[in-house]
C-alpha cells in the first residue's frame, strides 16, 4: 500500500472506530511476503451505485444519510478523521440499510501509528470533488470539518433529483477547477465570511472573480424544502449556542405575540443544545461537547431564563427543554465525587428559585409536564425536597436559601409546596395528574389536614382517587412509621376514611379499605379511634362481609377483610387507654 494508506494504521483506527455504523473489521493476516490482508463482511451495494442506478426510495436515501452521519459523530468523538468520505465509501447490506462507513485506508488520529503530527497532516487526503476549499488552500491543521464538508457534498448529491456531484473538477481533476467550481457555486469568499483563510498557506497568492451565491434550489435540484432548511442549518459552538439562546429567549419574553421567526430559530437551538448534551440513540453524546455545553448553560445563567419562559417555546421546544434540564442536572464530570451534581448543587446554594420556578410551572397546562418531569428528576435529591417544602413567603420576594431554613418552625401554609393542593384539584387534567406525580414524591409529615380537606375529599374522582391510593402508600411505607402513627391516631382521620367505604364508586370503597385497614390493625389504637370502632361495631360486623364481595378471585383482599372481622369482633366493650394515652 502507498502512502497515505496504511493498513496497520487502518487496523487500528478501526478498532478505534467500532460502532454500529462502521463498517466491522472481522480478522487480519499476513499473506506470504508480509502483506497485510484485512478481512470485512460482505456489502452487496454502495452508495454511489445505489444512487447511480436510481435504486433507492427518498426514505431509504435519508436512512442511508442518517447511518454515514451517526458514524461521523462517532468517529470524531475518538478524534478519528475518515479523510476519505464519498458515496462509493458508504457501504449498504440492503437497500433499506444499514449503511456503514468503511475504507478508513487514509483516515488519522493522533495516537494512531503512522499518523502525522496533529499540526502538519498531509493534504494529499480525500477524492477530488469532495475535497474542502481548506485543503485546496493547504490548510495542515484541519480537523473532522474536512468530513463534514465531504459528508455535506455526499448529501447535496443524494437529495439531487440527478444525482451528480455538487462540484467539478474537471475532466483532468484539476484543483483550480475544483476551486472556481466552488466558488461559483457558493460565492467567492473573502475574510469577512471566512476568516480562517487567512492562516492558510497558499491564500491570497491568486485572484479570484467574485461569484455570487446561488440558490440551493438551483444547486441541488429535486429537493424539498425541509432538506433546503436542513442544508443550511450551520451548528454552533457551545459558547455561541447557549449566548444565541439567551438573547432568543429574552426576546420571546418581551414579545406581545410570538414571532415565528424567533420560535423557529429558539427550536433550532434547542433541539441541538438536546443531541450535543444527550447524544442520539445511534451517536453517543461527546464527553467533551457535554462537559462545554454544560459548562456554558451555567455561565450564561440560563437555566433560570429557560424555567421562566418554557410556557411560551413551541411544543417541541419545551419537550427539548426538559430533556436538557434533567441532563444538566444529572451530569457529574468525570473524576467528580461530590454527592449532588455540579449544576444542581449550585441550583441549591445559589439559584434556588429555580426550583420554584418550576413548581409554578403547574400554573400553566403548556409548562405542567415538562417542568414536571425536571422537578421529579431533581427531587431525588433531599435538598431539593426541602427547598420546596420549607418554603416560605419573604418580605424581599426572595427564595429562601437552603441555610436559612428552621424545620422546628411552623409552616405558614403559603408557601409553594401548598399550592400543590390547588394544582392537583383545580388544574386541567394534565396538571393535576403530573402536579400529583411531582406531589408523591416529596416526604412531607404536617399536612394532613389540607389533604384530607382538599384532596381526600374532592369532588374530582381522578384527584380523590389517586389521593387514596396515595394515602395508603404512605401509610404503609415502613420508612414513613412515624407519620402512620401520626394519621391513624386521629379520630376525625378515621371518621372521613369510613364515609370512603359507603362512597358509590368501587373503587373509592376498595382504595378507602386500604386506609381503613391500617386503623384496624394499628395495636395501639387511640381511644378516639377505639371509640369510634367500638360504637359502629355491629354496623361494620354487618357491612364488611358483604363489602366488595364480587372480588372473589382477590385472595389478599378477602384474606385482610377477614382479619379486619375478627379484630372488630375482638375490641373491648369500652376503649382502653394504652400507655401514655389519656383516658
């Protein structure tokens, strides 16, 4: 093999590079003489003779595009550059796919063997109408742009109703030609557009005509309009992503009326903060990337801005929203030990009123679900709990902080926490079942009787329902001893659950017994809760056994509606008073 190929340098990029679409190096051996053979599966097409044969669908064309980009997105997370991409380097196992990137002959990487310094690489790489102008000016420092502009010019050619190559170099391949071709075709850059050009060796030696820019339209002919948008979505760097989004943002939130223009380039951002800071189901996300992105959502205060305004983003722009809040607030850098993520511990120390935030994102049905789902990955974290359980109203409008709060202090009620109760009774539905989502999983003790008020007693069967059944969970949670002793020694408590079992839903009577058990079964009753048991005696003793008798196939139930018989048949004639009770 000649240079720039290399096959011990190609055998081990591709270890480097295995993923699901590259193309999978099965075995090496040496022929007589030393030659070195690499052994791959076999491929029935390529890309190029797929689209020269006009064998594909535009589905099956795409599909094809997706695989060769998720490859590049792999590759260049190893710090690999293919140097080489082109339709014949696209190999497909059937027309439908998957495709595979292969022929890394010429590909580099730092460590790799054989592979030139980082800030000298050779310019003799890559097949002529899918070199970059950067090369063609002898840029030596290139990056995995190189790929991408040949990836680029791989799908103008695929979307094109012809099939031919978006630039020409010419019968004899000639890199002016390849250069004028460019420059025709896109307009003659100088170093207001492309400032980078400046550091290339061979800029500036040979004047060009100044072309202006044509239409895509006309540069790619056939295709859509949404492949159009896709062709001139440019990526942005973290530092300009979050600072872009920002400014949107602020924008939107001054806005009387939405601007579809700000919504669609808001869209735009965040769908591509979501695959840089969460990756693709086909492209793993770069720690690198990651690590930048996040750093900068923290720099530019961001995540406030997001909280307050994600009622207003576009539907899709929120569903994003939400997955990069809840990334933010699980990544931990590698190396990193602290408990709680970098993101969510200074949330707490010193942006707690993001939390809030997000609490009153329940006022809202378009913000409910998403800030739902951020609060409910937050509050797996105490801190979290305790921030929107303590807290209160202050003269200032300011969120409490976490280190000035006194749980020995008796809670007011006005603080965010018992808005929950109005969320969960009064909101649309999607509120009230996500609000009641996020409600679950806080620990709370010292409200009972908002509970039962508001949300025991409901008008609403989904709210009364659901706040039975949850009721009873707790009630039965071990670890929540305490607030079951709390609840079952209180005969007004046990007054409401017993209304619960002559309810005329079925499945409030079969909720309400779940409740009603743990009364029962409680050995230390109060004497309120034996009074009140030993006064409805025979009227429980004739209302059990016939009580959701049709549940014949529920042995559990049967079994503790039994057992709850015999503990009422069992009670004394008159409460007696365990130790330390009052008689």
């Amino acid at each position: 093999m000649t240079p720039p190929h290399d096959s011990v340098r190609e055998t081990y990029i591709l270890r480097e590079a295995q993923s699901s679409n590259v193309l999978p190096l099965l075995e090496t051996f040496k022929q007589p003489g030393g030659r070195l053979v690499l052994v791959f599966p076999f491929m029935p097409y390529d890309f190029d003779q797929a689209l020269q044969k006009r064998m594909l669908s535009k589905e099956q064309t795409r599909s094809c595009l997706k695989d060769l980009f998720s490859a590049l997105a792999h590759v260049h997370s190893q710090g690999i550059i293919h140097r080489d991409v082109k339709p014949s380097n696209i190999m497909l196992k059937s027309l439908s796919g998957p495709a595979y990137l292969g022929d890394f002959g010429i590909s580099w990487q730092d460590k790799a063997p054989a592979s030139e310094p980082a800030d000298t690489k050779i310019t003799d790489v890559g097949t002529t109408c899918y070199r970059p102008p950067e090369l063609l000016f002898g840029n030596r420092k290139y990056g995995s742009s190189l790929d991408l502009w040949a990836a680029g010019c791989t799908a103008a050619e695929a979307m094109s109703s012809d099939h031919e190559t978006l630039f020409d170099a010419g019968d004899l391949g000639s890199e002016l030609a390849l250069i004028q071709s460019i420059f025709k075709k896109l307009g003659t850059p100088d170093l207001t557009v492309w400032p980078e050009a400046e550091q290339f060796h061979d800029w500036g030696k040979m004047q060009f005509y100044e072309y202006e820019p044509q239409p895509w339209s006309k540069l790619v002919p056939g295709a859509s309009e949404t492949e159009f948008d896709l062709s001139t979505n440019k990526q942005k760097s973290s530092i300009e992503l979050t600072r872009s989004t920002r400014e949107l943002v602020l924008r939107l939130a001054t806005e009387e009326k939405p601007n579809p223009k700000t919504e669609e380039e808001l869209a735009r951002n965040l769908a591509q903060m979501k695959i840089m800071i969460q990756g693709t189901p086909e492209a793993e996300v770069s720690p690198e990337v990651q690590e930048a992105l996040v750093r900068e959502i923290e720099s530019q205060d961001l995540i406030i801005l997001l909280a307050d305004n994600i009622y207003k983003f576009p539907f899709e722009s929120r569903k994003d929203t939400q997955v990069i809040f809840s990334t933010a607030f699980r990544y931990k850098p590698p190396g990193a030990n602290a408990p709680e993520p970098p993101v969510l511990h200074n949330v707490i120390r010193y942006r707690p009123e993001v939390i809030i935030s997000l609490c009153k994102g329940y006022d809202r049905r378009e913000s409910a679900m998403p800030c739902g789902g951020v609060l409910r990955e937050a509050l797996k974290f105490d801190a979290i709990a305790a921030l929107i359980l303590y807290d209160e109203p202050t003269p200032d409008g300011k969120v409490r902080e976490l280190s000035t709060i006194d749980p020995g202090v008796p809670s007011t009620g006005q603080g965010i926490f018992w808005r929950f109760f109005d969320w969960i009774d009064k909101g649309a539905f999607e509120v009230s079942a996500d609000a009641f989502n996020t409600f679950r999983v806080v620990n709370f003790t010292l409200f009972f009787e908002k509970y039962n008020d508001v949300l025991v007693q409901s008008e609403s069967y989904v709210t009364k329902r659901q706040s039975i059944k949850l009721l009873g969970e707790i009630l039965l949670d071990r670890s929540n001893y305490n607030v079951m002793t709390t609840y079952v020694d209180s005969g007004d408590h046990l007054k409401i659950i017993m209304k619960l079992l002559r309810d005329d839903r079925r499945m409030i009577n079969y909720e309400g017994f779940h409740v009603f058990k743990v009364f029962v079964a409680n050995p230390n009753k109060s004497v309120a809760v034996q009074r009140i048991l030993i006064s409805n005696r025979d009227k429980l003793l004739r209302f059990l056994p016939t009580f959701l008798e049709d549940r014949t196939e529920d042995d559990q139930f049967t079994d503790e509606k039994s057992f709850l018989i015999r503990q009422i048949e069992l009670m004394p004639s008159a409460p007696v008073p365990t130790a330390g009770q009052a008689s």
